[in-house]
C-alpha cells in the first residue's frame, strides 16, 4: 500500500482519521495524501479581473497556511505527508485525484449517527463513498487500535460480490487480518436452507479463489435485520472492523438479495471499509 489519500476539512474527525492513517502508513511505509477542498466559487475561480484573481490567490494561500499548522501533529512525525489543497466545489471529486496519484486506500472521518443526520445522508463521507473506485474507510473515534487482527466481511455469495471480496482479501492480506464471511438469514421469502446457502457459497469460492479453502471461514447468521445481524456478528467475534460492499453512486444499496441499510456504517461504533463492485 503506496499511497493514502486523507481529506481534510479541519474537524476533529478528520484529525481522527488523518491520525488513523498516520499509523497504516507507518505499518505500510506509505505516503499520505492529505487533501483539503478550497471550495471556491465559480465566480471567484473564472473571473479575469486583476482583483479577482488576487482573491483567489488570498483564499489559496490562507488555506495553505491554515492546511500548515493543522498538519503539525506529533503522530505525523517520520511520516511522510504532502499536502493538496485543490479549489474542487465537491468531495465527489476525491476520486480524481486518487486517480491522478494512483491512490490506494482513503481514510475519511465521520460523525456517524447523531439521531438528526446520519453519516451516509447528503454528507461528504457518503459523496466520497458514492464515487471512490477504491477502498474507503471510514472512522468515527478517536484510533486507539489499527492493527484489525479480526475483520468481517458481510456478504450476499452473489456473482457481484467477487470483485469487492477479492479486493478485501489482497487488503486485508496485507494487513494480516483475519477475514470472517458472514451471510445474514433472514425469516420470510428470502430465507434459504444450510444446504442452500452452503451450495451458494461453494460456488462463489470456486469462482473467487479457486478452491473451498476458505469455507471455515464462512458464517451463516440468523436475525430479524441484515444490519442488526452483522452489527451481532461483530460484536460476538470481537471484530476491529466491518467490511462491506458498495455499489458506488447508487450507494450502499442494493447488496444482499434486497438491500444493506446504510444505517450499518452510520450505527457501527467500529470502523467501516467500503469496496465498490
């Protein structure tokens, strides 16, 4: 893992997640990208009067400045750290500079559910969920522990769920981390027998890894909610992080036969790792 990708907006959150992602890069001997939005107007940007321009240049170096000392925390010492400051109006476009840098993983901060906005609901972490190709993981604490020893991974078997398990297993590979499958049951039209679900998932492993090997590490679950079932999955195995799928601009729905709540990532009191299909 070369590179990480930090947006930055100065919050205590984003603080937890640029600390977060000072302790991968160390692990991983990785470069942080943090990345703060100018979100200038057009007016301002496409003006082409001398005091307008000027203004940009203002606004530009503020940040600069600001992006500075919020950048001088211990926990960055013997990192490596480049800041960006780019004058893009919308998290959305985090994608294109982790293109552009070839970016492995963003670490993104959020303040999860607080009974009146919710995490995933017209926030900027859900815009960068929404558009990242590439993982996104996304912390609501303050990091005491980064190691993930034990991750769960919720999943449906189904054909679009290979490319992000697949990519979760290199991930989480490099991490050392021990990877648990969980399918949640659920009673009504979608509930499916052992034989069933074990038949499901044979067919998946063969396709994703080639072999059955990893069939011990597949759980099934039964409960009343996808969400609550992994949420108790989680908590049962003393995972360290949650591990799910997105469709990207449609969001976190439509995963499973009916759909994931994103109420998975806003109610988690553990980090979230997103993985588009």
């Amino acid at each position: 893992m070369k590179k990480i990708i930090v947006p930055v907006d100065f919050s205590k959150h984003s603080e937890y997640a640029l600390e977060a992602a000072a302790t991968l890069a160390r692990k991983h001997n990785s470069e942080i990208l943090a990345l703060h939005m100018l979100e200038l107007s057009n007016a301002i940007i496409s003006e082409d009067s001398n005091s307008k321009q000027a203004e940009t240049v203002f606004y530009l170096k503020l940040a600069e400045q600001k992006f500075t000392d919020f950048l001088e925390k211990p926990y960055l010492k013997d990192v490596n750290v480049t800041p960006i400051v780019k004058h893009f109006k919308v998290f959305g476009e985090v994608n294109d500079v982790a293109k552009e840098h070839n970016a492995d993983l963003i670490v993104m901060g959020s303040h999860g559910s607080s009974g009146i906005k919710e995490l995933f609901i017209g926030s900027n972490t859900e815009k960068v969920v929404r558009h990242a190709d590439i993982p996104v993981l996304v912390v609501k604490h303050h990091p005491i522990l980064m190691d993930f020893e034990n991750v769960v991974f919720a999943c449906d078997f189904s054909k679009e769920a290979i490319k992000p398990y697949i990519n979760a297993s290199h991930l989480f590979k490099l991490f050392g981390s021990k990877l648990h499958l969980v399918y949640v049951n659920l009673p009504g039209t979608n509930f499916k027998s052992s034989t069933e679900i074990e038949l499901k998932v044979a067919d998946f492993l063969k396709v994703a890894d080639g072999n059955l090997d990893n069939m011990q590490n597949v759980h099934y679950v039964n409960d009343y909610s996808i969400e609550q079932g992994i949420l108790n999955f989680a908590n049962v195995k003393g995972a360290d992080l949650i591990a799910v799928a997105t469709h990207g601009r449609t969001g976190l729905s439509h995963f499973f036969e009916g759909s994931i709540s994103e109420d998975i990532a806003n109610h988690s009191t553990l980090p979230v790792m997103t993985f588009k299909i």
